[in-house]
C-alpha cells in the first residue's frame, strides 16, 4: 500500500486558514492600492502637464480595459498552471507600474504606468479566490471573502493618504510614485516565504468531494458562458463599480466645487468611505453565514448608499455633513460585499472557479473603464452634482442585477422539486 497521498487530500486546519487568508487578504490589498496609483495625484497632473479630467479620466479606461480583458483570460491561465505563479507576476508589474509612474515626463509616461498596473491588477480575482476556495475550509469561508474585501477597501483607503501625504512631505509626487514600488516587492518576498500555504495545487474543491461524478463527461471549457447568471454577475459588477469610480476619481474635486472643501479635506472622504466600507464587509462576513436570500442583503444595503448619495447631489448638506454622508455611504456598499461574493461561488459550476470569477469580475474593470471618462466629462462641464446622481443611480441598477442573480439561482432547484 502506498503511503503517498495525493495534493487533494490536504485538509485545512484552523491555523492554515487564517495564514491564507491573511496573505491572500494582503495580497488583494495591494492590488487595490494600485487602483489608485494616478488618481489621488490628479491635481497634481493638472499643474505640471496641463491636463483635463477628461484625458484623467481616459487613464484610468488604460488601466481597466487591461485588467477586464486580462482578468476574463488569466481565468482561464490560472485554472491551467495555478494560481501562486499568476500571482508573483501580477505583483511584479505593480512594481514595475510605480516606476514607470515616477519617471513619466508627460502624459505618455503615465499611459504606460496605467497599462502595467492594470496589466498587474489582471490576475488577482481568479487567483485570489482559486486560492481561497481550495485553502480555506468551507466553514470560514464566508469570513475569508469578507476578510478579501476588507483588504481590498484597506488598500483604497491607503492610496489617497499614501500618495497625498508623501507628495506634500517630500515635496514630489514623484517620490511618492517611487515609494510605492515597495510595497509589491514587500508582499511578494512574504508570499515567497510562505508559498507552501498558498499552493493551490493543495487541496480540493467541495463539490469534487461531495460529487466525484467518475464516469461524467468533461464538459467544455467555455460552456459556463452559456449560465445567465455569470453574465447577471458581470452585470452587477459593471453598475456598481461604476458608481464607485465616482467616488474614487471624482468625488474630491466634486465636493470641493459644490461644498468648498479644501482639496486635502476630500482626499480623507475617500479614505472614509472606504474605511466604512471595510466596517460594512466585517459585518457582512456574519451576515452571509446567517442569511439565505444574499440578494435582499445587497439589494438593502446598496439601496440605502443611493440615497445617503443622493442626498449629497442635492448641494442642500453643511460642507462638513456632506463630506461625513458620502463616507457613511461606504458601509452599506461593503455589507453587501461579502454576500455578491458568496452567490458568485454559487453561481460558478464545477471546476470553472478561476474562468467564473474572472469573467464576472471583468465586469469590475469594464463598470470602471466607461464610467471614468463619463464622470471626468460631468467635471469639465460643471456638472459636479450629476456625480453624486449618476453614481445612486448606477448602484440602483446594481441592485437589479443582483435581485436577478438570486433569482436565476433559485430557480432551477424549485423547477425540480
């Protein structure tokens, strides 16, 4: 009898856990730093190359019309050879991203930085929870994508303060564009040290256990397009994303033009909202271990961001309180975070977990490549509030998408019974 078990028979433990999830999370936590790597220094761009937010804004269609083509085909990449060595690449072109940044003399340069870093934001969803889904026992792991999306808003919420305050210190955005290369390189030396944890050749998937189905045909790799809801998923990601690049990119200056905030006041807005919105993914963690309809969850939360939202379009609010609004206004997009997460996995067929989240988190990239140079249009013409607005009514048709996942998902179990 042979004493040699097989990668799959690796069963997680406690301790294991928490390490995946914790590398994964700081992991995904770069990856949305990185998001920001030109936009909180926008003003900045403005005064030395003489740019719009137009073409601002069309930076940042570069970086995510990369990351969405990328990401829907790294899927497939990281379902073939694995997701670890995806992963070290992607971070790598972080790396080289900040570089490229720092040294741009113009308006090219920073076209090229965009690239990179949306060609290193690429890989991170389908290697992110290809990782999670086969390291992490079912049990926690719920909290390992509430966790995931905790780190991502983490990273978001660092970027503004990051880039801002290392700029104003030293005097160069510059600098501040340099400084961040090392933190990519950071990750990657920790994940290199603990690459044993998060080799997810290791492992198995529950339904392999639950469903070994021998004699099944293999069905073909693309047949999972085929499911409405993947494509009600990829939906739900464009709307709310988004409305998110509104308030990432845009929200500042908007608030400054109707509000009078100063510039440095916005910039800690977006860190708030960001903040409350890893406060609302914590809570979401419980939340999606407790509650069946995950689409009422998203569908409650979302719908009352839209209207703390709307309410900030109005120009009506006390500079201070709106500023306070829009933050708050991140909670209720976190809390339905962790429970988009979960019907994305009950939503993905067997096997095609790295092609499922790719694909549907392309939306992710798409939702924030057309709605950038939208909103940096609404700003070249003086139509701050119409920000606020679009990005309630975008988180509305969120909510849609959502309510129809859940729908589509319930459906076929009902017609059989």
């Amino acid at each position: 009898m042979s004493s040699t078990s097989s990668p799959a028979a690796v069963v997680p433990t406690g301790r294991s856990d928490f390490t995946v999830i914790g590398l994964i999370g700081l992991a995904h936590g770069t990856s949305h730093f990185f998001h920001l790597l030109l936009a909180p220094l926008f003003p900045a761009f403005i005064r030395e190359f003489g740019l719009s937010y137009s073409e601002l804004g069309l930076l940042m269609t570069v970086f995510f019309v990369i990351s969405g083509a990328g990401q829907a085909l790294s899927g497939f990449l990281v379902d073939r050879i694995g997701a670890r060595p995806v992963l070290f690449t992607a971070l790598s072109c972080f790396a080289a991203a900040a570089v490229a940044a720092a040294s741009a003399g113009g308006y090219a340069g920073l076209v090229l930085a965009a690239a990179l870093a949306g060609l290193g934001n690429a890989p991170f969803h389908p290697s992110d929870f290809t990782i999670l889904n086969k390291r992490v026992s079912p049990p926690r792991l719920g909290h390992a994508f509430s966790v995931h999306g905790i780190s991502g808003n983490l990273g978001w919420a660092a970027a503004p303060v990051f880039f801002i305050g290392i700029s104003e210190l030293s005097g160069s955005w510059r600098a501040a564009c340099l400084s961040a290369a090392l933190l990519p390189l950071g990750v990657m030396a920790l994940l290199a040290l603990n690459r044993q944890v998060i080799d997810d050749r290791r492992g198995e998937w529950a339904h392999e256990r639950a469903h070994p189905a021998h004699g099944a045909p293999a069905e073909h790799p693309m047949a999972f397009l085929r499911l409405p809801s993947v494509w009600l998923c990829f939906s739900f990601f464009f709307w709310t994303t988004a409305a998110l690049s509104a308030i990432q990119g845009f929200a500042g200056p908007a608030l400054a033009r109707m509000y009078g905030l100063p510039l440095s006041a916005t910039a800690f807005v977006v860190t708030g909202y960001m903040l409350c919105g890893a406060a609302g993914m914590l809570v979401g963690g419980f939340v999606t271990a407790r509650v069946a309809a995950l689409e009422r969850t998203i569908g409650l939360a979302m719908a009352t961001s839209a209207a703390l939202l709307l309410l900030v379009a109005t120009g009506l609010l006390p500079p201070l309180l709106a500023g306070g609004v829009v933050a708050v206004a991140g909670f209720g997009a976190g809390l339905a975070g962790p429970s988009r997460d979960m019907l994305i996995k009950r939503a993905a067929p067997p096997g095609a977990t790295g092609r499922v989240y790719g694909t549907v988190y392309s939306g992710l990239d798409v939702g924030f490549a057309t709605a950038a140079p939208v909103f940096g249009w609404l700003m070249d013409h003086g139509l701050q509030s119409a920000v606020f607005a679009a990005s309630a009514a975008a988180m509305g048709m969120g909510v849609i998408s959502a309510v129809l996942v859940g729908w589509r998902i319930r459906v076929p179990a009902s017609a059989v019974a």
